[in-house]
C-alpha cells in the first residue's frame, strides 16, 4: 500500500510531515513523497513538489505494483537468501551441486550481510575466498595448483546467474 505524504520546510509552522491532503496553516512549497509500504517497512520515493504531479506519480507506483512491474526490494541476508535460492532451484541436480560450490564460498565471503548492501569490494573478497579454499585443500595431501582464471569466471557466471 502507498499514499503520500508532505514534508513541509524549517520555517513553515507545519515544519516535519503531514498527510497530503492537509494543507492548513501551510507557509512553504513542500515536497511530497509516496511513502510505499509494500516491502514491510516504509519507503520513501520522491513524487515532487506540484500536488498533481505528485497525485500521478503515486498511480503510476500504484500500477507497477499492481501489474508486478515494480521490484520489491528484500532486506535479506545473503547466507539466508542463498539457502532459500538453492532449495528453489529446480534444473538438472549436477547444476545444482556446482551452484551450490559457489553458493558456499560466496556464503564464506558475504556472510550475513544483506543481498542489497553486496558491493564491489565483496565480490573480490569472493574471489579471494575461492583462491584462498583452493590452496588450502592443495597443502592437505593434494597437489598444489594455481586457481585458473576459467575457474574464477565460472564462479562469477554462477553467482551472477543467482
């Protein structure tokens, strides 16, 4: 569900927000938001500061949502959502296995931090989780080879595809 909202100026008596509709008292140009609550918490998208502008922003959020067009955002740990995206996975069970080889070393490097935080800097910190569990097996009996640089595309391919 979405409805919007006015954030009115400092030096406005109705200074914070107030409903869109409640104009009383108004000394500013406020800006007017589309608080959505479709994810669970509030979220403010910015709808503008003209009152019809801002009256059609909020159909149109309202369309996508309803039409499924609009991408509801998860605030979900990356080790939680990998086990719940592997449980899913309905292809062949040998993709699944070597899906499941990246989902544990990208589980090693992410962690418990949220799918949505996930930067750059992670995704080497992945690759180096690949090379570093590699070398480790090669120092335990087997002989020590080199991560290729094949192997870490197809890690990336797999943890893209995800």
């Amino acid at each position: 569900m979405a409805s919007l909202r006015s954030r009115h100026q400092k030096d406005c008596p109705r200074f914070q927000w107030t409903k869109f509709d409640d104009r009383k008292d108004c000394a500013c140009q406020p800006k007017h938001y589309i608080a959505d609550r479709s994810q669970g918490g509030r979220v403010w998208v910015s709808a503008g500061s003209n009152r019809t502008e801002a009256r059609k922003a909020l159909a149109v959020h309202e369309g996508k949502l309803a039409s499924g067009q609009h991408a509801i955002i998860q605030s979900i740990a990356f080790n939680v959502w990998a086990d719940e995206w592997l449980a899913s996975f309905t292809g062949k069970e040998s993709t699944r296995r070597g899906y499941a080889v990246t989902m544990e070393y990208a589980k090693r490097a992410f962690g418990s931090k949220k799918v949505r935080d996930i930067r750059e800097i992670d995704v080497r910190r992945f690759l180096t989780v690949v090379r570093a569990v590699n070398e480790k097996e090669a120092t335990e009996g087997k002989p020590a080879e080199r991560v290729s640089e094949a192997t870490l595309a197809r890690h990336l391919r797999q943890l893209k595809v995800t």
